[in-house]
C-alpha cells in the first residue's frame, strides 16, 4: 500500500455540489508533486445526490480520489473515522469540511511543514474566512462549567492569557484551545495513539474533545496558523432547528461529564433545567429541548440513533461501502 504525507477526509451529506467544489480547490491549490489523497465519506445521502458527486468523480478520473458509501449516516466522527479506517498509511489527516474552499495556495505543504518543525503540535488549522474573505472566528475555549455559566466574553477579560480573544486578528502561530472541525490538520501517529474521534459525539465538540484528549495524553497543542486561509460556507449539511439544538447540549453535557466529571454535569444540568423553563415560557418551541434537560439529557436521545440505514441502488464501477 502506497504511503502518502496528507489523507485529505471530507464528508457528504446532500451537498454534492459544495463537495465538489472543495475538491476542486483542493486540487487546484495544491502541487501535483505533493503526496495526498483525497476520501470522501458519502453519510447516506439521497441517490441523486450520491450519483451526482459519483459521476463527478469518474468524469474526473483523478487517481487520488476516493469515494466511499456509507449506509448509514453516522455523523461528523463516525464518518471521518471511516475515513481513517480507508486511507492509505499517512503522516498526517486532513478533515476538512465540504462546505470550503481552499484560499492559501499550497496550504497543505505549509500546513505539513509547520507540523514537521513543531514536535509539541498536534492539531493545526488556517484562518477561516467567510464567503466574502471576510474574517471569522476560528479558535475557540474548551467548554467547562465556568464558560457556560459565566460565557466567553467575561472569561476573556478576566483570564485573557488562560482564554484568548476569540475575535483577535493573530499574525504569527499561535497555540489555542481548539479550533473549528471545519479544517483541522492531524498528526495521524497522535490521533491514531489516543483513539481518533470520539463516536459518541454525533454532532459537536469533536474537535474539543480530540484537541483536549492530545493534549491530556500526547502533550500535544493545537495551533492556530493565521498566515494561511479557507473560505467555509458554514453549516451547509446541517438545517438548524430545535432538534440540532437539543443535539448540541447533549453532546455538551457528554463532554462536561467525561472532562470534568459529574458533579460539573449535574450542575450544569440544573443550570439549564431552570434557564430552559423560563426560556420555554415565552418562547414556546424550547420546550422540549426543557423536557430533555429534565430527563438528563441522554446519549440515548440523540438524533444519532434515528438514522436509517439505507439499501443503494445497483452499484457502479466507482463505488465503494463502509
């Protein structure tokens, strides 16, 4: 099996023509003397959808991408661990999101450069712009007890060497707590070594929680790389409503539990009970997100476990199953 420096792993969802997209600017910004591959993950889209970035993908014929089917859709960890599972022996993993474009050309070389010169880096990423190259915030603080109660802003005035501006234009390389799952570049040998994505995590926090996990384990540090840029769309896959509401403060309270331990849960938890009830009141759609705070908000109530697992079609020559 052919080794290569960066496995570059983007997820579909029902958005082929953003996927398609990205690999052209992946493609098109990177040198063809550069050693990467791309996969792309398909979580169980429709059949159109599927045939379009498939046929997108033969048409192109381009030896360094693969496309693999999943028949169920398992998630943002789930499904970039499937990549990891089907990428070719590598030095470093690329997630990068569908819904970008890359803007820094050779951003991969100087991405894995600053790896190769930086033995305490773990996880890097570029800055993120928006679609119209504008600035967007990119690090982020791990979530505790004290950030959700008392909110970002505050912690930044307060402790502003522990939580960096999250709003501040860096210049030169900087360590963060984590930055956003929408590109993050890996050392594949760390994150292989303390387990990869947490599959728990259906939606949210991946990216803290991995980040926090090299660091607790590997004293590993993430970085965040300003002089480099990606444009992300933001949230493209994902129709933002209640339900992805509740989904986010599940995947939160399982992060608090395994980070801080349960009587930070068990706080946090009656913290959102009460802001919830007050919430639901004049804002009658949260109320149950309220109901699911009051029956402890669960994994077993994730929308991960309401995903079909789909039967395909005839298959073609390109595809490939989880």
């Amino acid at each position: 099996m052919k080794i290569v420096d960066v496995s570059c792993i983007i997820i579909n969802y029902n958005t082929a023509k953003y996927t398609i997209d990205c690999i052209n600017s992946i493609v098109s910004n990177t040198e063809e003397t550069f050693s990467y591959e791309i996969l792309v993950i398909d979580n169980a889209s429709t059949e159109t959808d599927y045939r379009e970035l498939n046929n997108f993908i033969i048409e192109k014929n381009n030896k360094r991408v693969k496309l693999i089917r999943s028949k169920q859709n398992v998630g943002f960890g789930a499904g970039n661990m499937i990549g990891v599972q089907n990428c070719s022996p590598c030095k470093y993993y690329a997630f990068i999101n569908n819904d970008t474009l890359q803007v820094s050309n050779n951003c991969l070389q100087h991405l894995k450069n600053f790896m190769d010169t930086t033995p305490d880096a773990g996880v890097c990423s570029p800055q993120m712009l928006d679609e119209h190259k504008n600035f967007r915030v990119t690090i982020d603080h791990f979530s505790t007890l004290q950030r959700e109660i008392f909110r970002r802003a505050f912690l930044e005035f307060l402790f502003p060497k522990t939580y960096l501006k999250r709003k501040k234009t860096y210049q030169n390389p900087t360590k963060v707590h984590y930055v956003q799952g929408s590109f993050m570049f890996v050392d594949a040998v760390s994150f292989n070594n303390v387990g990869g994505f947490d599959t728990n995590l259906f939606l949210y926090y991946e990216e803290s929680d991995i980040s926090l996990r090299l660091l607790k384990m590997k004293k590993k540090y993430t970085y965040l790389i300003p002089s480099l840029e990606y444009i992300h769309y933001k949230s493209k896959s994902i129709n933002r409503n209640i339900d992805i509401k509740i989904e986010q403060k599940i995947s939160l309270l399982y992060y608090i539990n395994k980070h801080h331990g349960w009587f930070h849960h068990k706080i946090l938890l009656v913290y959102y009970s009460i802001r919830y009830f007050f919430t639901s009141i004049v804002k009658p759609k949260y109320w149950k997100l309220f109901l699911t705070f009051l029956v402890g908000a669960p994994l077993s109530k994730s929308i991960k476990f309401n995903q079909p697992i789909i039967e395909f079609e005839n298959a073609n020559r390109n595809k490939q199953y989880a």
